[in-house]
C-alpha cells in the first residue's frame, strides 16, 4: 500500500514537473549598434559600467525593468526575448544624449540601430614608447553644449576590452575647457610608476575623453595594441 501511494506521488509530481515547464521559451531578439549621427561611425563604449540600453516587456501589469550591456565597440545584441512589445530608452548615465522611451515590437530577430549624438567626440588617436614613457594624443571635439571636457585618459590592459573600469594601469588628467572646435590634447604614462607592465607584452592602449554632464560616461577612441 505504501509502495502505491508513493509510486502515485512520484507520477503526480511528474506531472506538475511537466506543466510547470511547458512554457514557451524566448524565441526573438533585438540587435543592432550604437552609431554616431554626423559621422555613422560607432560609438565605443565601456563593457563594463558602460551605458546600458534598459526595457520593459509591455502587457503585464507590473512588468520587470531590464537592461542590456552594450559592447566595447558600439554593438549590442540579446538574443534571448520573447515575441512582443517592448519600451525601450537609455538614460543620463551615458556618453551620448539619452534616447527618451519608444515601444517596438519584436518577432524574430530583429535589428535596431541607435543613431545619437556622443557628448564627445575622441578621433585620431595615437600610441608610442619614447623611452621610459608612453607619450598618447588624439584630438577631442565637444559635441553638445551644455558641458566642457572634464577630463583626459589613458588606459592600459592586456585584453583589447580595456576602459576606465578594465585596466592593469591608467592616468588621467584634468582638462577643465569647452572644446568646440577640434582640440589636439595629449597624454603620458610614466612606465617607471607601473611596474605591473611588463617588457616584452603587448598590451592595449585607450584614449577617453570624459564629458563634465552630470552622469556623463566616457567617449574613447579605439584600442591600440603596442608591445612594450
């Protein structure tokens, strides 16, 4: 008797087990890249508390806030949604100007590219070893009009996902100015004061230009691979 009514609990369970995960797994998604409005060109980010695209899947009544992490390069992709509608926005904590809240409907993959104004704009960027010394320039171009140029940086790592928040080094120096017009800046890192860089490594060099908006995050050039 024992014997059949765990045999039924076993089956009854089962059975809950299968209802319970009979639902409908997320079959769309939503790509697409972060692109400049002037130019057409990316807008490079941070991996790693970088700016986030946030959403919300629309028809519930309390539908969960998520986010997606865009990519170092401008280029975002998440693949796991389910079929429907969505809000869409980023916010203030950026280095372009936010995107105000729009639905889109997604059914499949589907591609949304993000044209925007940087706050900054960071181009012609240049790396070199002069002795103990890395000696970094680039110019910087003050997009929107409400700030300055806060700050200049330079940041160091072994993998070429190097940012303000992913770096074996960095150095930063204050700038304090509007910048308008195209402004040739330039940077150095004393490699005496960094021990943790070693001779004979390549490492990936990334000039940023930090905006001084509240919230603001920063604008890079591309990485620049350099064996030391």
């Amino acid at each position: 008797m024992k014997t059949r009514i765990l045999l039924a609990g076993l089956a009854l369970a089962t059975c809950i087990s299968c209802t319970l995960d009979n639902y409908e797994s997320p079959t769309s998604g939503l790509y697409g890249s972060i692109i400049d409005d002037e130019t057409g060109e990316l807008i490079q980010q941070d991996i790693y508390m970088g700016t986030q695209i946030y959403y919300t899947e629309l028809g519930y009544k309390n539908p969960q806030l998520q986010s997606m992490v865009i990519k170092n390069n401008g280029e975002y992709r998440n693949t796991m949604l389910f079929r429907g509608s969505y809000e869409i926005y980023t916010t203030i904590e950026s280095n372009f100007e936010p995107v105000e809240a729009f639905t889109i409907n997604i059914d499949g993959l589907r591609q949304y590219d993000f044209r925007v104004k940087p706050l900054l704009r960071v181009t012609d960027a240049r790396v070199n070893r002069t002795g103990h010394k890395i000696k970094a320039a680039c110019t910087v171009t003050q997009v929107t009009s409400d700030s300055n140029v806060k700050t200049l940086g330079l940041f160091v790592s072994s993998q070429p996902t190097v940012g303000k928040f992913l770096n074996d080094a960095l150095v930063e120096i204050n700038i304090g100015m509007k910048c308008p017009d195209p402004k040739a800046l330039s940077i150095e890192l004393d490699l005496n004061e960094h021990p943790e860089l070693k001779s004979g490594k390549t490492y990936y060099f990334r000039l940023g230009a930090l905006s001084g908006r509240g919230g603001a995050k920063y604008n890079y050039a591309p990485a620049i691979a350099l064996e030391l």
